[in-house]
C-alpha cells in the first residue's frame, strides 16, 4: 500500500443499549477499564500506529467525548494547586495535540456503516483507518500497527481486516469471511458474510472491529440500502467493493474483548488490570479473596 493511512475514524453515536442502564446518560465509550475510557484505549492503540489525525462520529448525549480530549482548565489548575505532578503528567500526555481530532455528528444511529459515511468530508480521499471502540486488543504492538505494517507489504489500494477465530458454533453473531490465498502475514478475502448460520459460515473467521480501508468504500456507502437490522451495515458496503477491490485479513496477536457485552467489558478490566504492575499484586489477592469465599473456603 503506498499511500499513507494518516486518519482514523472512531464511531461512537451508537445507543449502547446492551450497558443500560449505566449508558443512560453516560456514553458506552467512555465507560473505563481500569482508569482509561474505552475511547482513550482504542486512540492510544491508533496514535502508537502512527495515525496523525482523530475523526469521531458522535451523536446525542456524547459531548462529554470531545470534553475528555480537550484540556481541563479548572482540573489542572486544581492539580496544580495541590502539587499533584504525577496526575498533571499524564493528563498532557493523553492530550491530542491542537487540530488533531475532529467531530462530527451521526443525527440518527442508522448504522456503523452510516456513521461511516457521516465522517466522509473528514475523510476526504484517502485511505482510512476505522477502530470501533467496544474492541479492545490487548498486546504490543498493537492491532493496528500490526495491520498497517501488513498493509505496506501490500499492493496499493487494498483494504484489510483484522480478524480472529472464535468456536465454529457462534459465528452467526459476527461477520465471517472466506479465506483465499496466503499473502505474507495476511491472505486474500474471498468472500465477507454478515451473521451467518453456523453451516452456511465459510470459515469460523470473523472481523474484529479493525479495517483499513480505500475511499472508494465512502461512495459505494453514499448509495447503500439498509441491510440487516434495518440499519446501513458497513460489512454489506465492503462486499460490494470487494467486486473492484482486494480485501486482505490479517490474524492479528493479541487477545480480544467485546467490551460491548457485559461480559467482555469485566474479562478486559481483570485483563488490563492484571497487566498493570502497579495493580495487578493487590489485585490478585481481592480476586482470589473473592473466588474462595464464593467456594465456601
Ligand atoms: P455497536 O452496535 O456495538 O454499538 O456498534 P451500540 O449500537 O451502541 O450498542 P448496543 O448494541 O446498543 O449495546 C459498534 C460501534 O459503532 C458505533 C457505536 O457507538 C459503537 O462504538 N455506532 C453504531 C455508531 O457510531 N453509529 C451507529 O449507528 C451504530
């Protein structure tokens, strides 16, 4: 691929219905693992890829997204005052630098491939990174740096899709791909399914939550009809470019959270926390506490 991936696009306008009623008034992206919000996991992972510039896809009752990359005046002020160097240091680490994030808003939650298309003007004409924030990948590097260093091995105007295996009988909740040729780290797409039946799958291969993907993907969504759900699905919009287009999959490394269902958001916060050496000791000791009494020991 010889364009660089500069841009990555974060759709985050979704009603995070599964998480009410904590998502009531309080974006499903903000919610944290450990002491980061889900958003500031998936933008860490695109700033260590080398990404330059943030686009978020926001809706109603998400402001407090674009407030939580802005600089807290009245916070830091606060810090300061109470000599709390340690806070304050990590606060400007995690801050964009000036004109390198962008908002826009998706009116309606028509869709992830809708909020796709929302981001289009920002975009522009150039290649893309799309990260959904309920996916978090926990390894170094991270998911996608491993895609983009797959990608540059790659022909030009390609896209490609992290993907993981998952048990054979539960690919009917994901979209599932067909796998053709190897191709380095990565092999060629024969053929993208939305929510198959476990017997009509063509692998037990499903995408991830990360892409990058050409423009021409913005023009095939400008015209798409809705697909499953009612909604204008983004995996439909990709087998239509598939026809023009290569798609490549990559097996990236690293464990996966659905931080969208309850129960990968508690496996990522163990996970993350165990991983953290300032944490994980103490941790250890709550979880066993915990698990012993449950066992009546
Ligand atoms: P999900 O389908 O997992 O999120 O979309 P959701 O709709 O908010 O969750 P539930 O099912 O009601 O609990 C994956 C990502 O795409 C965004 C969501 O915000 C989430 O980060 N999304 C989804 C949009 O931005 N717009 C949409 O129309 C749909």
């Amino acid at each position: 691929m010889n364009q660089p991936v500069r841009k990555a696009v974060f759709p985050v306008a979704g009603l995070g219905t599964r998480f009410l009623p904590a998502t009531k008034a309080m974006p499903k992206e903000m919610l944290p693992v450990v002491d980061r919000p889900l958003i500031q996991h998936v933008v860490d992972e695109a700033r260590e890829a080398g990404i330059e510039h943030f686009i978020f896809v926001t809706g109603r009752n998400k402001g407090v997204i674009e407030d939580h990359f802005d600089w807290q005046f009245e916070l830091e002020m606060a810090l300061l005052e109470r000599q709390k160097h340690a806070a304050l240091e990590f606060m400007s680490q995690d801050l964009p630098i000036p004109g390198s994030t962008s908002f826009t808003r998706q009116q309606e939650p028509l869709g992830l491939g809708h909020a796709v298309w929302c981001a289009r003007e920002l975009i522009g004409r150039e290649p893309f990174a799309l990260l959904l924030p309920d996916v978090l990948v926990q390894h170094t590097p991270g998911c996608l740096a491993q895609m983009l260093e797959a990608a540059r091995e790659l022909d030009d105007k390609v896209n490609v899709v992290a993907v993981e295996e998952v048990p054979h009988e539960r690919v009917d909740q994901y979209g599932v791909v067909g796998v053709g040729t190897a191709k380095g780290k990565t092999f060629t797409i024969t053929t993208m399914v939305e929510k198959p039946r476990p017997e009509r799958a063509p692998s037990n291969l499903i995408l991830t939550g990360r892409y990058i993907l050409q423009p021409e993907i913005l023009d095939v969504l400008q015209t798409q009809e809705r697909g499953a759900g009612g909604e204008i699905q983004l995996t439909d919009a990709m087998i239509q470019l598939s026809h023009t287009q290569n798609f490549y999959g990559l097996k990236f490394e690293g464990r996966s959270f659905d931080c969208g269902s309850k129960i990968g958001f508690l496996a990522a916060n163990v996970s993350y926390a165990l991983g953290r050496k300032d944490i994980a000791p103490g941790f250890r000791v709550e979880i066993k506490r915990i698990l012993d009494e449950l066992n009546g020991d």
